[in-house]
C-alpha cells in the first residue's frame, strides 16, 4: 500500500522519522524501518529517517504488508524427533536453529510450528504464539524439551518448572578445566548493561543457580555434566562464560572462534541431555535422554581421540 503525505507547516524542519511517527500514527522505530527499506521517497529519491521535511513536500510512503511476528507458521521440521509421545504431554529432541516459539524477530521454524505441522494437538493455555511451552530451549541448544498436551498438564508441568522440582541434566563442552572438578556457581543473572541481546553476570540480576562436575577433561576442554537449579535465559552460557569457561563454540559468549572451527563447531557445545519429572496425571516419575546430535558427537569424538 502506497500514500501520498503532505508536511504540514508545523512540523517543518522536523527528522523524517518523528513526522511520519506522528502523520501515521505510528511509532518512530516503525517509521525508521520504512526508511531503512528505501520506502519513504521524495520526488522519486528515497528518504533516510534523519532527513529534515519541508513544509508543503508530498512524500510516498510505501507500507508493506508484515507477517505478525507472533503467527504460528504451520512448517515441519524434519530433524525434529518425539522421544516420549504421552496422553498429556510429548517429549521431543529439539534440532539446533529451531525457536520453541514465534517471537518478534525470529523467522525460522518452531516447535509450536512442528508440532501443528505433525498433527499434533497441544494445550492452548498460555499466549498463542506459545501455546502448550512450559519451558524453552535457545535456539542454539538441542536436546530434551517437554510440550504439554493438556490444559490440565500445562497447569501442572507450569507448577514443576517454577517450583524447580523438574530435573534438568546438560551436558557441555567448556573451553579450558573449571577448578574445582565439581562445584556451583551462585551468581545473579541479568541483561548485559551494554548489549540488549545478551545476559550477564550482574548484582541486581534475577538469583540463578548452577551446579556441576567435569566428566571428561581434554586439555584444552573439558565435558561437564550440568544441572540448573534455575531457568535463566542463557544461564549455562552466562555463567561459565563469567568463569572465562566459555562454552566452545560460543561466539556470543567469548569463546576462541579458531577453537571452534577446528571442532567443526557452528554453534555452542550445549545440549540438554536428561529431563525428568513428575507425570502431571499419575504423579509416577518420568525420565527422558537425548542422544548427542551429529555436530555434537563429531566435535567430542574430535577431543576423544586427541586431534585437538
């Protein structure tokens, strides 16, 4: 869709973006993305959101039609397995480069996708974009993730993971030997003060807990086996990243990227291994593990046998 914009006299000499902000109703970071996409023009010429309007310009302003980055797109993911298909809730082994949920500024596949995709019918508490998610995976993670079924069990398993009686077992590749061999790390966690995207280790952060032991050390790595008494965004990463125990491959987290690339790493060594709790019907525990995927498997055999 395409309009036509007359610059009254009062906002003369205002930046593109404020007027188009306040003529559209619309708000100032929408109207800079529309100048950032070449969609505001100026007798043919395209606008930057920075440049000052004269009273009387008609300008053309081109919205395009958006995807509502909240939709759920109905797509299979062919890496996506069910290690547990239950009446109340399903158990799937989660492949890297899959979002659990849509979110503002994801695109790719997610697991409420899939799971429609493969006839599945989950509960529809919580949001609509995540509906049936009573715990998230990053995107860069894979492994073991439970998906409930039912309303009943999204109350229940909701319950679990916030009163942190659902075990959570990863395991990881972390660059370097943690000293001790087994330990916890006791530190609050927050967003990193200088970068929206990223979390930290702060003193006003959210209490986040994280518990230890090396299983197999490399030299240069080790492989630790790991259990979150919290849930944190990005917490395994934070935290042994804040230990300078980055996990390999984690670019984000200041991990060596030669390192990584001699592992044959595109993404951290993180995968969520084991997932336990209690069955939100029965009461009976339940105990699912997720097989190391192929990148995974081949950057540990790589350290196994000594090449690195």
């Amino acid at each position: 869709m395409t309009e036509q914009v007359h610059v009254p006299v009062d906002l003369a000499g205002e930046r593109v973006d404020s007027a188009l902000a306040h003529l559209l109703g619309m708000s100032r970071s929408s109207a800079a993305l529309l100048c950032s996409e070449g969609n505001v023009r100026l007798n043919g010429a395209a606008l930057g959101k920075a440049d000052k309007l004269r009273a009387g310009s008609l300008l053309e302003v081109t919205i395009p039609v958006r995807r509502d980055p909240l939709a759920v797109i109905v797509e299979p993911v062919e890496d996506l397995k069910i290690l547990l298909d239950d009446e109340s809730f399903v158990v799937i082994d989660k492949p890297v480069g899959v979002a659990a949920h849509p979110s503002p500024g994801w695109v790719g596949p997610t697991v409420v996708g899939a799971l429609a995709a493969a006839g599945y019918r989950i509960s529809t508490s919580g949001a609509q974009e995540r509906a049936g998610i009573v715990h998230r995976l990053d995107v860069g993670t894979s492994g073991a993730m439970v998906v409930a079924k039912t309303e009943a069990a999204y109350t229940v398993l909701k319950r679990a993971f916030k009163e942190r009686t659902v075990e959570k077992v990863y395991h990881a590749i972390v660059q370097g030997l943690p000293d001790p061999l087994r330990g916890t790390i006791d530190a609050p966690i927050g967003r990193h003060p200088g970068h929206d995207w990223r979390f930290a280790v702060i003193e006003d952060g959210r209490p986040s807990i994280t518990r230890y032991e090396v299983l197999e050390a490399f030299g240069r790595a080790a492989l630790l086996e790991v259990h979150l008494e919290t849930g944190r965004t990005h917490q395994i990463r934070v935290h042994f990243s804040a230990l300078r125990h980055p996990c390999a491959g984690d670019l984000t987290y200041g991990a060596d990227p030669k390192f990584a690339a001699e592992l044959g790493l595109t993404r951290q060594w993180l995968h969520a291994r084991q997932l336990g709790f209690s069955h939100p019907r029965t009461g009976d525990w339940v105990e699912v593990v997720s097989e190391y995927p192929e990148d995974l498997s081949y950057a540990l055999s790589a350290l196994q046998s000594g090449l690195h």
